[in-house]
C-alpha cells in the first residue's frame, strides 16, 4: 500500500462481485474512502462489509438509483472524487435470437448506465473543479467479438465513444474521463456462465497464459484514478495478456 489514492472518494458502482469487488478492494488497499453500488443486495452489503464501506442498492439503468448514489457518497464524504461505472450485462445470445427488449436491456445497463453514471457525478465534480470519470469498457466490441456478443459489442463500443466526448466535454472542468478495455477476466460470472471449455480455449489464445484477474484490471483503473494519471484523458488501456495482438491461432508457432 502506497496511499495512491490517500483521501479520495471513490463511488464504485456494480461492485459486489467480480472485477467490480477487485477495483474495490484495490482502491481501499490504497487509501480511498468508499461508498459501493450494485443491485445485488446480498452480495453487494458483504462486499461493504468486508471492507466496512456504505453500500447502496442502485440500478444504474435509472438515472434516479445513479442520483442517489452519487448523494449517499456526498452525505458521508463531503465530496466525490472518483466514479467507476463498472456494471455492465453479456448474455449470450445470437442477433437472431435477440428480440428488442433483450437489446434494450443490454443497451439500457452498459450504455445508459454510463451515461446516467457520468451526469450524477458532473454535478459535484464539476463544483469542486477535479474528477476522475471512469467506464468499463472491453475489446469485445471497440477491436474484436464473437458471435452470441451483438447487443455486448454495440454497448462497449458505444462506450468508447461516449469517453471521447465526454472527456472533451469536461475538459475545462477539472474532470478527466477514461476507461478499461478487459480482455477475458476469470469471473465467478464468467465460471457460471461460460463455463470449462470456454475458459481453456480462451486460456490457449492469450499470448500471456492465462485469462486476467479482477486485480489486474482493478491495477489499470487504480493508474487512471491517480494523480500520475492527471494528464490522461478521453482514453482507453487495454488490459488483455496480449489477446488482441495475434494475427492467426497459430501464433506459438515459432520459425524453424
Ligand atoms: N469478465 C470479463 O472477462 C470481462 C471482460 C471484458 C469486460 N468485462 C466487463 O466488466 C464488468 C464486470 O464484469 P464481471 O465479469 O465482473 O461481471 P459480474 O457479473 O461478476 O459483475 C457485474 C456486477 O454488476 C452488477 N450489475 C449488473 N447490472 C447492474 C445494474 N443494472 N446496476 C448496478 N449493478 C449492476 C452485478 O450485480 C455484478 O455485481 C462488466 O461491465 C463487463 O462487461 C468483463
């Protein structure tokens, strides 16, 4: 622990389990002071409790739950420093079998989400002069896809855009915003959902090795949440083991 982000008000929102609990505990290992969001009670008030935080149920596909977070984290710290939209849906399922209300639905969590995430905080940030706006974005979308991801991809790549304006947008209000581009991170959603296979084969085409960690995604949002990370802005790091940088499957293969 270094204190990186000593003081600093972090609102970390769809955080009760997975990359989202990761960011969590990194930023708390770090010195910030939490307040924690998702729409999982259970396990969102144990992640709370585990690093003795205020939790608040929140849907961050309504622009009234992002309000309101963002106000419990004013009521308990004075100010909001950091917000990390995290929460984000990936059913899988073909464009085919994708009726409107599912697309709707991813569109309303991961891209809605972002941009209810971003209005809450302007209003504190923008007052105080200083914040950090950050979005968890994915290669699935802004570089690659594979099928059953449709709705997925148009969200994360609608994601990227929105970072670009909006951090132009904010760029005279002290606020820089920024995002992380996962590769495959070993979830328990990821365990659930997608299951052994899946995870081999995606363990086979990572340059690295093996599939990422929470941790290692929540290390690139801890850059972009600090103070070396002051002139960083409308940008996205990819965190992958160098899954995008193959040209062919075949890329263990070595010259003779
Ligand atoms: N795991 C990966 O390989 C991977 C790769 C690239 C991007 N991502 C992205 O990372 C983020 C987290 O993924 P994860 O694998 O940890 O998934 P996860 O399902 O374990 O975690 C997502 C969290 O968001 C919460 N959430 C869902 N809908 C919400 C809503 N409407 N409002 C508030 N909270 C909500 C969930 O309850 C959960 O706690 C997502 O945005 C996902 O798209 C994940």
């Amino acid at each position: 622990m270094t204190d990186r982000l000593k003081d600093r008000v972090a609102l970390i929102i769809g955080s009760a389990r997975g990359i989202g609990k990761g960011i969590a505990r990194r930023f708390a290992e770090e010195g910030a002071r939490l307040v924690l969001a998702d729409t999982e009670d259970g396990a969102g008030q144990a992640t709370a409790d585990e690093l003795a935080v205020p939790f608040i149920h929140t849907d961050i596909s309504l622009m009234a739950d992002a309000e309101a977070a963002v106000a419990l984290a004013l009521k308990q710290h004075g100010r909001l420093d950091i917000i990390v939209q995290n929460a984000g849906i990936y059913p899988w399922q073909l464009i085919e079998n994708t009726s409107a209300d599912d697309w709707d639905r991813v569109m309303a969590v991961n891209l809605r989400g972002t941009f209810n995430a971003s209005r809450a905080a302007l209003v504190p940030m923008k007052a105080q002069g200083f914040g950090r706006m950050l979005y968890t974005s994915s290669i699935t979308g802004p570089h690659v896809t594979s099928p059953g991801h449709g709705h997925y991809s148009a969200s994360k790549a609608g994601i990227n855009g929105f970072i670009r304006a909006a951090a132009l947008e904010f760029s005279g209000y002290g606020i820089t915003v920024n995002g992380v581009e996962p590769g495959n991170i070993l979830t328990e959603a990821i365990e659930l959902h997608r299951g052994a296979a899946y995870i081999k084969n995606m363990e086979d085409s990572i340059p690295l090795g093996r599939l990422g960690s929470p941790r290692d995604v929540a290390n690139a949002f801890l850059f972009l949440a600090s103070d070396d990370a002051s002139y960083i802005t409308g940008t996205t790091i990819v965190v992958d083991g160098g899954q995008l940088l193959p040209e062919g499957n075949d890329f263990r293969l070595l010259p003779p």
